[in-house]
C-alpha cells in the first residue's frame, strides 16, 4: 500500500464521511488526503467492511481519507519534518486499516449526503442502460422484419427510412418521458424516520459525554479542594515552625506583622521597654533597623507616650529594672558588679500636682534615693 496516492476529485468512500476533494480549496485542509484501495485482496476487503457501506458501490475505483488514519499509518517524511512544511504527497504503510471516525454498523449509520447522490447516480445509470437496451432490442426487431426481394425491388416495397427514423424518433421522445417520469418516483426521499433514529443516537452519544465531563470536572474540584487544603496545611505547618525558630529572638506581636496576620498591634510595656533601650543606644540606628532592614518595631513617637507612663512614685520602679535588666543582658560577668547605695537629701518644702495620676505629692523636705555605681 505504499503506492497509495490522493487523487483529485473524489469523494470518501466511508458511510458518515462528507470530505470530498473540493475540501482542501473550500476550507483550507492541507492535511487532508484521499488514498484509493489497496491492490491486496485481502486487505482490500478489510477496507471495504470497514466503510460500512449499505449501497452498490465499486471499491476499485473509491477512496478513503486521511481522516480514517493514525498518524503512524503514514510513512514518515524525514526532509518535511526537518524543513517544517506540509508535505503534498503522504503514503501510507503496507497493510494498514482505516481505524478513526469508523461507523458502528449499517443500521444505526446515516447515510451522508454523498452516499445518497451516489446512490441517484447509480439509479440513473441502470436505468438510462435498461432505457439503450430497449432501443437497441426495437430497431432490431425492426431491420429482422424488413425482407428485401432483389429479384422483384419496385417503388412500392422500398423500405420508408424516413418515416422509420421517425417512428423511431417518437418512440424515444415517449420513452424519454416515461424514463423521467420513473426517475422522478425512484429519486430517494428524505427518511426522516431514520434521520430523527440517527439524532436521537447522536442525543446519547453527547449525553453520555456530558455525564462523563461533569464526572471528571467533580474530581478535578474535589482534588482542587484537596490540594488546597494540603497547601493550607503546608503553609500552616511551616508558619509553627518559623515561630518556633524564631520566638526566642521575635514576640507574638512582631510574628504578626512578620507574617501579615495583622496590620497593627498593641505593644506591651516589655516589647517597648526593648525599643526604648535601643533608642537610648541610637537615634540613628533605631531608625536603620526599622526602616531600613523592616524589624517590627513600635514607631518613635510611641516612645515618648510610654516614657510618660512610667511609675515614678514611692516604691520599686518596675520599668526602671527593666531597663536596667535589658542593658545588662549585653555585659559581661565583670561588668555586672555593682554597688547599691541609698541616701537621704533635702528637697524643696513645696507640694507638686502629679497630672497622670491625678494626684497632690507633698509638701517633703527630704527625700531618699538609691544609687547604683558600676
């Protein structure tokens, strides 16, 4: 079969085909190609079962198209595929059957528009051959009749060949009427019985087809859904375990802005006592840390407002240990030798209005005081 070459002007010889030639100019198909029946009887019938064809047709003069085959029934074109262009000529390989876009069986295939016409013509030909015969048998029958004297040949026996030819002449002009006539009842009509079978079976097929695409499109959400959660879960376990990584150098509340669970938080009085001693260290580097490398820190002016809030009345000074803590964190053993000292000094008689306590300090003379000497 590697001798199987498209021809021009033909039709494709499977029953629910419609390519024709006239395709390739009409919608542009290049690779579309028609391949006459191999010369192997065998295979030959192979082809021919496969069309599934219900009519009278000679599969030594048909064609089937490119659309029937695999991509590897055909013989690989080496210098098309290396220059990428569309080869003219394609071939099939030897012993190959049509095994694409096939009919099921000849009682639930339609027959197409170009089974049909070729069917008509068919009924045509046999018909306009019965039509010749009958001719041929009537003049015959007539020169069988004429008996020709060559002894007695007088003006009265001579044989009318005029009025014979127009005789003749009648009679294929009656006979032309009666062949029209019979070709008009013998045209096919329209089975809409079978059309309406043939949409109804197509109706399952696209049904059948919906049912298993909303099928396939459920699982693809259920594993969508799935996926999802999973990655919920990734993302959540690594966000535990960023916590504990860095929960010993990072709060609850700097994790939050890290990770943008919130845009603003509330500081507690330990993360602001921490970026109150690094202000104290720097300006500079308080703004450099903050803005420049993005450490979630409180903003400056959040500082002052806490300063504020220090309890400086009789007693411990809780903040101020803090602090004092927070510094000494960062020296060594020898550095943290201190010494307390506690004194008394006098102070002006006068009474003092405390605004954040709302309070009336007062009137001392004296007061006691701690000294802590590094």
């Amino acid at each position: 079969m590697g001798n199987n070459k498209p021809r021009g002007g033909s039709s494709c010889a499977v029953a629910t085909c419609t390519n024709y030639s006239g395709k390739i100019k009409t919608s542009g198909r290049k690779d579309l190609s028609f391949h006459r029946f191999p010369k192997d009887d065998t295979v030959a019938k192979k082809w021919q079962h496969l069309c599934k064809r219900g009519d009278v047709w000679n599969p030594q003069k048909a064609y089937i198209c490119s659309d029937h085959f695999t991509k590897d029934d055909f013989v690989r074109d080496l210098k098309a595929e290396l220059l990428e262009y569309e080869p003219k000529i394609r071939y099939l390989k030897q012993n190959v059957l049509p095994s694409l876009n096939l009919p099921l069986d000849h009682a639930y295939t339609p027959l197409s528009e170009s089974s049909l016409n070729r069917r008509y013509r068919m009924n045509v030909k046999h018909t306009k051959q019965a039509h010749d015969q009958l001719i041929l048998s009537s003049i015959q029958q007539n020169e069988s009749n004429i008996e020709v004297d060559s002894n007695s040949c007088t003006a009265d026996n001579i044989l009318d060949y005029e009025q014979l030819y127009n005789n003749l002449i009648q009679e294929h002009e009656a006979l032309k009427t009666k062949f029209s006539e019979q070709n008009r009842l013998n045209q096919p009509e329209v089975d809409y019985k079978r059309i309406n079978e043939n949409l109804r079976f197509n109706m399952k097929i696209l049904e059948k087809n919906l049912s298993t695409t909303n099928k396939l499109l459920k699982e693809n959400q259920k594993n969508m859904k799935a996926i999802k959660i999973r990655s919920l879960d990734e993302t959540k376990a690594v966000e535990n375990q960023a916590r504990k990584l860095v929960s010993s150098v990072l709060t609850q509340n700097q994790l939050d802005l890290i990770l943008k669970k919130k845009k603003r938080v509330h500081w507690s009085r330990e993360e602001v006592s921490k970026a109150f001693t690094l202000r104290y260290l720097s300006k500079k580097a308080y703004k450099y840390v903050k803005d420049e490398l993005h450490y979630p820190l409180p903003g400056l002016s959040c500082l002052p407002r806490w300063a504020k809030t220090i309890d400086m009345r009789n007693g411990v000074l809780h903040d101020v240990l803090k602090i004092m803590k927070l510094n000494g964190e960062t020296l060594e053993d020898y550095e943290k030798l201190t010494v307390l000292m506690f004194d008394e000094v006098k102070v002006s008689y006068t009474m003092e209005y405390d605004v954040l306590h709302d309070q009336v300090l007062g009137p001392y003379n004296q007061m006691q005081v701690g000294y802590n000497l590094i």
